[in-house]
C-alpha cells in the first residue's frame, strides 16, 4: 500500500513539474527577446522553467513557437497573438529636402542602382548609405526589399544607435532603425523619418495596415494551448512584457510614455 501511494505521489510531483514547464522554440532573430522575456517571467513565478531553443526534437511539439509574420493560409488549425511588430522606418539628415520616397526607389538606393540624390528630386549629390548587419532590422528589410547585393561605399554598423549618429553627422546620408526608436528621433529635428509611398511610419499607420515596411510579432500556440503558456501570452501583452520588447527595439502595442522611454534608454546604455 505504502509503495502504491510513493508511486502515486511521483506521478503528481511529475505531473505539477510538467506543468511548471514551458517550451518557446523562436525564430533566430526573435531568440535574445525570447530569452529576456523568459527571465522575467520565471522570476515573476518562482518554480517556473521556460526553455527556450531554436530547434525542438523530432516528433515533440513546442508550446509556443514565436515568429515575426502572420499565419500562412495553410496553418488555419493554429493560434495566433500578436503581441507588437518588428518595423524599420528610413531616415535621412535633417538638412535633406526629401520627405518620402518609393519602394522601387529605396530598393534602388540599397542595391547602389541610384547613387546621386538628384536622381530622386534631391540636391546633386552622393548618397551615403548606412545599414545595419544583423539582427530583426536588418532581416526584416532585406526580405522586404529583395536586397540581393550590399553595393560598394556602404556603411555597414551593428545598432541603431550608430546608424543614427551616422546619418546625423552627414546631409547625404540615408539609414533605416527599428521603428521603437523613432520618438526618440523626432525629438532631434537635426533628423527625420521618410515617408515609404507616402506614408508615414508610426504606430498608427501600422495599425492600420496602411505602413509596409513591418512584420507582426505573433506567438503561436494550439488552439487550445497549456495554462502556462496562456499565461505566458498574457505576461507579454501586459507593461512589463511590452517594456522588454521595447527594450529590444520591437515596436509594443501600445504608445510608451516618455519616462518609461528615458529610464528604458538609460537602461540599454548602461548595458
């Protein structure tokens, strides 16, 4: 008897374990989002493990799987959640008199087809262009635009940060960074934001579908996925989740106050 009610009692122990435990398997540019947010949330429920891993075992399904595009038609039988956006925006120095420009055109600019501003109504001179070489912004734009090749003169710098004081200190100069930084750019009139076919890129325009150049960031999950899981959709869709996406640089669902946004810079700055 005392050895059936053992075996019992490690099933249940085994069973709350299990339940305990989540697995996330991201995209390779979501996974350091993934992981922060894993952390916090673990730390917010002690007992908690959250792996999170880029591939999972043959034949064993993850709980989430976390991508930064919608559901393809044929995934119907699956959950989504968008819980903010991946979205770049261009900017050029606040001395260019250009406001917006077309896909075509832009893909010219990145690919080195169009090398002269004048080509695209500006002043006659070279274009210094400034990208990015990895991470969800660089992804998100080379898909988006079909960038084949990286041409000669190029800038090539790891964060938006540096794009940004790149583009600041030369009138000729043309970048693209994370749409989570753009309110921090609209308070230096040295620089601006351009149009993409003629719409501006903010929250409101992604929003309404009406800005291109954005991918949604979307947790998928069963349709009837596991408690944990549930509550792990929900941690990130409430302030505290949607602080580490923009700490991240991922757009968050909602506009952040200017505070939050301070503290959160001196964060990132610190390390």
């Amino acid at each position: 008897m005392r050895r059936i009610f053992f075996v019992c009692l490690a099933a249940v122990s085994t069973a709350a374990a299990a339940a305990r435990q989540l697995t996330v398997v991201p995209s390779p540019a979501l996974e350091p989002l993934m992981r922060q947010a894993a952390k916090s949330f673990e730390i917010r429920h002690p007992g908690t493990v959250i792996h999170t891993e880029l591939e999972h075992a043959a034949g064993e399904t993850p709980d989430i799987v976390a991508i930064n595009r919608p559901l393809a038609p044929g995934e119907g039988s699956l959950e989504s959640t968008t819980v903010g956006w991946n979205g770049a925006a261009l900017i050029v120095n606040g001395k260019n008199p250009i406001g917006n420009l077309t896909r075509e055109r832009v893909k010219d600019i990145l690919e080195g087809r169009i090398r002269n501003w004048k080509e695209v109504g500006g002043e006659n001179a070279g274009i210094q262009l400034v990208m990015q070489d990895a991470g969800p912004v660089h992804d998100l734009v080379s898909e988006f635009f079909g960038l084949r090749m990286q041409p000669p003169g190029a800038l090539v710098l790891r964060t938006n940060e540096l794009v940004i004081n790149q583009v600041l200190g030369n009138p000729d100069a043309i970048g693209y960074v994370s749409m989570a930084v753009l309110p921090d750019i609209e308070e230096e009139t040295s620089i601006h934001p351009l149009r993409l076919d003629g719409v501006e890129p903010n929250l409101a325009t992604i929003k309404s579908g009406s800005y291109s150049l954005v991918r949604p960031l979307n947790l998928v999950t069963k349709k009837q996925p596991p408690v944990l899981a549930k509550s792990f959709i929900k941690f990130f869709l409430s302030p505290p989740g949607q602080t580490i996406l923009l700490r991240k640089e991922f757009v968050p669902l909602s506009p952040v106050s200017a505070s939050l946004r301070s503290r959160i810079r001196g964060l990132v700055e610190a390390g």
